[in-house]
C-alpha cells in the first residue's frame, strides 16, 4: 500500500480554518499527507510470502481471517423515499429492513 499526497487548491481550502499536519502550501496549492496509521490487516497482507494476486487468494484470506464473523447479507427493501436537497437535488433514500447474513 502506498501513502498518497494530496494537492487542493488554495481557493478549495478557505472553509478550513487549520489543515491537519504534516501539510504545506506553495503558491496557489496546499499539500496534505496522510498521518501513519497502523493497520493490522494491512501489515499481515504485506508480511505474507505470496502475492494476494487473484480474488480466490483474496477471499480465503478473509476467510482465514474473519472466522466466523458474520460477513455476507443482505437486506430486504421496504419503501424509496424522495428526500430534496437543498439545492433541489432529489436522492433517495431506502427504508430497509435487518442485515440477514448468509454465514
């Protein structure tokens, strides 16, 4: 996994008061890199000896890993709502029902 830099312009960071370290600003653009953070599904893929290189590699590790975890559903439908944004948007919403898990 690779850390990533963000490039904003200035004009695009006017509603922020502070931006979070480490960033800098140079002429019209501002810089923000992400803070480390530890992630212990992340540090076992990358201590792994082969490749997660295929979606069958991918999801036995996450089999492996997640157990018996509850970790595949769905949910039943009830009812799309029409909900108006403010600048006349229109997004729906779903009601809908508990997560019935397939493991």
């Amino acid at each position: 996994m690779r850390n990533t830099l963000l490039h904003v312009g200035v004009q695009e960071c006017q509603d922020f008061i502070s931006l979070p370290p480490p960033h800098s600003r140079t002429g019209s653009s501002v810089t923000v890199e992400p803070l480390p953070q530890s992630c212990s599904a992340r540090d076992e893929i990358l201590s792994l000896e082969a490749p997660l290189d295929t979606l069958d590699k991918v999801w036995s590790f996450a089999v492996r890993r997640g157990g018996r975890r509850e970790c595949l559903g769905t949910r039943e439908c009830f009812a799309e709502e029409p909900e108006t944004q403010p600048d006349g948007k229109v997004f729906v919403k779903l009601v809908q029902g508990e997560y019935k898990y397939k493991n």
